[in-house]
C-alpha cells in the first residue's frame, strides 16, 4: 500500500497511471475510504503553498545549475538562467517582453520552454530547505505539471543532459557586462551586479577543474 516509487518509476517517466490510482479507485469502490486516501498519498505525496515563495538563494541555484549541466534533471532539456534571459529582454524589450509574475500573452514563450526553475525533493511542507542537495535544475514544464503536489521522489536525475556541453549561455552573458549596466542602472544593481560575480567564480571554478 502507498509503496514510495523509485527514481526509475516517477510519474515522469510512467506511460500509464500509477498503480496506486488504480488500487485507491477499487478501495474507493469498497466503501474504504480512509485506506484509499492513504493509497493515494503514494503518488500526490505532499502539498504545499506556491505563493510569495521566494527563490532558493541564489549561490545555492548557481551550483545547482552547474551540477546539472544547466539542464532540467526531468526531460534533460537545455536550459538558461532567468537573468540571462531578462538581459535579453531589457536589449530587447518588444520581442523578448516578460512580466514580472510571468502572465501568458505578456511574456515570451521562450521563458516558459527555456528558463531554469528549481524542483524542491521535499517540499516546506515537510522540513524541506532550500539547500543544494533539495533542489534539482527543472524546465517551467515540468516543475509546474506537478501543480500545489509534490511527488515522493529520490533527489536524482531522471534523464541527462540533451546537450552536455551545454552552459546555459553564461558565457556570452558575461560578455555584456558593461551594455547591461549602461542599459539599465536599476536592474542592473538589483540583478545582475551579483550574479555576474558569482557567475564569474563559477565560471573560473568550472574552467580550472
């Protein structure tokens, strides 16, 4: 009953419904009620609130980042970090627009397919930190699928990187540093000044081993 899945069997990865969908339905039938929320709790696993949650700290997405090659742990897609895009949205502002609570129709779809987002293993709910090892890289798709659930997952990859040299366009943004700061001196000191310094030991940490 409720069995917790292995890394190889998250709903990720399943081409049916889980099985305990099936036996909680047939538990339901049976007038158990208690013992089919119980089998349910195998697959939603915990809830939590997704409002005002505020980003893992931002050293902390940076090593998550480069221990995931910049891509989602789930589908092994490429991804770039949202400051980066939000670079190319201030030089390009009309094609590239982006809302601050990223409304469809008012941001590209380019955010939603290619910004790196963060997966929490265990949720605020159940102790769950924003620490390295509670986090995995995720594509938008597949962080938000799961919508308010949380799956009772191992804090391992599911699939590899699609393009393993891939660096989630750090390099060319590092390149920019002074056209970003002359474009904009407010986001510039509320955004990028620190992650172009971190980004930039990282880079040079990366290089060196």
């Amino acid at each position: 009953m409720g069995a917790q899945m292995s890394a190889e069997e998250t709903w990720e990865t399943k081409s049916k419904p889980p099985r305990e969908l099936k036996a909680a339905l047939q538990l339901l039938s049976d007038h158990r009620d208690d013992d089919a929320v119980v089998e349910l709790k195998g697959i939603v696993g915990q809830t939590e609130r997704r409002a005002n949650r505020r980003p893992p700290p931002r050293e902390v997405q940076i090593a998550r980042l480069y221990k995931d090659g910049f891509s989602c742990g789930h589908c092994g897609k490429a991804l770039v970090p949202v400051p980066i895009l939000k670079a190319a949205s201030l030089f390009w502002p009309d094609e590239l627009p982006v809302h601050t609570s990223w409304t469809a129709g008012s941001t590209h779809p380019l955010y939603l397919q290619f910004a790196a987002t963060f997966d929490r293993v265990n949720t605020h709910t159940i102790g769950g930190a924003d620490k390295f090892e509670n986090l995995l890289t995720s594509c938008w798709t597949c962080n938000v699928s799961q919508g308010p659930f949380f799956l009772e997952h191992e804090a391992v990859r599911v699939a590899e990187p699609s393009h393993p040299k891939w660096r989630g366009l750090v390099p060319q943004y590092l390149q920019l540093e002074e056209r970003i700061r002359s474009l904009s001196t407010d986001q510039w000191n509320r955004l990028h000044r620190l992650w172009m310094r971190d980004l930039k030991a990282a880079e040079s940490s990366a290089m060196s081993s």
